[in-house]
C-alpha cells in the first residue's frame, strides 16, 4: 500500500478535479502490476496496474488507495475491471466519500465473491486528498493560506513593497503548492496593489494541470489591464449582484455572483461555490485583511508561514487583520506539522487544532 500511494503522488499535479489514486497489485510479495491516475478524463489507476498484471491479475490481491469506482463517469467501473481480471482480494486504504461510490465498489467487488479489505494506511491515503475529501464530506475545499513575514512579523513596507521578502528557494517551494491546488484565490486590495500572474511556474517539461484563478471582488473594481483579466488561464471573479460589468474588462474571465453578509462578501457562501465548481484545495496568496477575515470565519485549515530573516521594523504591514482579544483563552491555536529549511527562510506548515 505505501508503494501504492507513491504511485499516486505522482499525480499531484495533473488528476484535478479527480483525487490521486495509485494502485498496485501483486501476488503475495511479487508485484505484477502497477498503476496510477494520471489526469482526468484518462483510466484509472487500477486500469493501468491490470494492463501490467495482464493474466497474472487472476488470483492476485490488488491494492488500491481510494475505493474503486462502480459508475460509469468519463471511464467505466474500476470494480468491474477488477472483478474481469479474476483478483480474488482487494485491499483498500480509504473508502471513497463521493456519492455514487460511496460503498457501492466495495459492494460490487464483494457481491462477485471477493474479498475485501478497508482501512489500511487510511490516514495516509486521505491525507493525500485532503482537498477531495473537503470537497465531498464538507462541502467546500481545503483552505491553505500562505503568508511570508519578516522575523518581525511584518508582510510589506508601509508602502506596500513586498518583493520580495523571502528567497528563491521559498518562492520556488510556492510554486509547487500552487502547482497542486485547484485554484489560486485572492482579493482585488492585492491585485491593484501587486498586480500578480497567480500562474504556476515549475521547472520546464514538469506537467501539471493550470489551476483556477479565483477572484474576489465585490465591486468589480479590478482595473483593466490587471494579469488576472488576462485570460491566460481559467479565471472566476467572484462580486456582489449590485454590480455588474459595465466594460470590457471582463470578458475573457467567467463571473459569478456571491452573496453579502454585513456588508462584506459571505465567504461560507463563496467556499460553497467554488465547490460547486469542484475546487478542492484553495491556494490563498492574499492581503492581512482577506486572510485574517478567513481565519475569523473558521475557514482556514492549513497555514503555510514563511519566515525570512530580516526585520522591517513598526510602520510596515501586519502579518493578518484578525479581531481583537480580550482573554488568552480565545487565542488561535495551531499545531505544526512540519518544519523546513528552505535557503536562509523557515517553512513552518500549520494547521488550526479546532
């Protein structure tokens, strides 16, 4: 099973808005297949581990990371491969939460006399899908926030000049969980200041799947010639329905209209439909306002903090705009999970304990 879901990272990048799946299938110790989900649209992972196994699949135990598919989607049932083939046991890591799976591949593979397994290196399996289980099971996607500060806390001058306070190695490492989430999302107050690309840029010949660029801007106030407008890659804005486009501005980007909460955009309501729109892992580069209004929301779930060994003293930017706090007791959690030397900066990953 752990070769089974180093197959499936191999798909971190291209299977969106399908989760990474790997598959392996063997005969006691001997391995005579493998496979992995590539990209959407194409066969599964146990599609191509069969193909490998070829007659050698009959009587072989087949080990999968997410529960084979039993609806017919863009390809045919992964169970119904699997029962043709002639395995005789089928070990599974998570079960899959989606609808028309939902125990029904277990179901069929035990129904024509296989034996089958569930659980096994599950933590392992979900973890590399956190946004695809976020998606199903929660009904928005899993929100990571990256922010880089100073040793000072601090994310720009006074005038907002930002580049760049980390380092290359940092920068680079970013664009690798960019390369793996679904969408790229921030607000307007960061593309009239910074007028950023949100695109991937990993080293040449490296495949990946462009993932959205999702806008908020209640106002519609993005001004024209903005890298967001572009049309480059797939880009929603998300705005308020007072305002509509009253200009060319946006019409190489699809709209959508979100509603407001106490004057501000409802984010609830925006996860809400960027999981509609099969958006599983949200990739957050934004201002401390945005940031800090997700943490208030309860939305964040995972930080990527970098920290860079310089100081920018009191004047320059906050790290996040969060209220303020009267009790040690309503402080923000977090737990590391991991820890990192990226150049001379720190990645510290965190994620929230309640």
């Amino acid at each position: 099973m752990a070769h089974a879901l180093r197959l499936a990272e191999r798909g971190l990048y291209t299977t969106h808005p399908n989760p990474r799946v790997g598959c392996v299938i063997a005969h006691g110790e001997q391995v005579v297949g493998t496979g992995f989900h590539r990209r959407a649209g194409e066969p599964h992972a146990e599609v191509f581990a069969l193909r490998e196994a070829g007659e050698k699949a009959q009587g072989a135990t087949a080990y999968v990371t997410l529960e084979p598919c039993a609806h017919h989607g863009r390809t045919p049932p992964c169970a119904d491969a699997l029962i043709a083939a002639g395995v005789s046991r089928v070990v599974i890591a998570a079960e899959d939460p989606f609808p028309q799976v939902a125990g029904r591949g277990i179901g069929k593979l035990r129904d024509a006399g296989i034996t089958v397994e569930a659980g096994l290196m599950r933590d392992a399996a979900r973890e590399l899908n956190i946004g695809f289980f976020s998606r199903i099971e929660r009904g928005r996607p899993w929100v990571r926030v990256k922010l880089a500060m100073s040793l000072d806390g601090r994310t720009a001058l006074a005038n907002g000049e930002s580049k760049w306070i980390s380092g290359e190695a940092a920068r680079a490492d970013v664009q690798r969980w960019r390369a793996r989430s679904s969408a790229i999302f921030t607000g307007s107050g960061t593309v009239i200041a910074d007028n950023p690309r949100l695109t991937v840029r990993l080293p040449e010949g490296e495949a990946f799947t462009p993932p959205w660029r999702v806008l908020l801007d209640n106002r519609l106030r993005t001004p024209s010639g903005s890298h967001v407008l572009d049309g480059s890659v797939p880009t929603l804005v998300l705005h308020n329905e007072q305002y509509a486009p009253v200009d060319p501005r946006f019409q190489a980007v699809e709209l959508a209209v979100v509603a407001e909460q106490g004057g501000a955009m409802d984010l609830h309501a925006a996860m809400a439909e960027l999981a509609r729109r099969h958006v599983s892992e949200l990739h957050v580069e934004a201002g401390p306002s945005l940031c800090g209004s997700l943490f208030a929301a309860g939305l964040v779930d995972e930080l990527l903090l970098y920290i860079a060994p310089v100081l920018l003293g009191d004047s320059a930017r906050p790290l996040l705009g969060l209220p303020s706090l009267n009790d040690m007791a309503e402080r923000w959690k977090l737990r590391t999970l991991d820890r990192r030397v990226l150049g001379d900066d720190l990645r510290l990953q965190l994620r929230p304990t309640t």
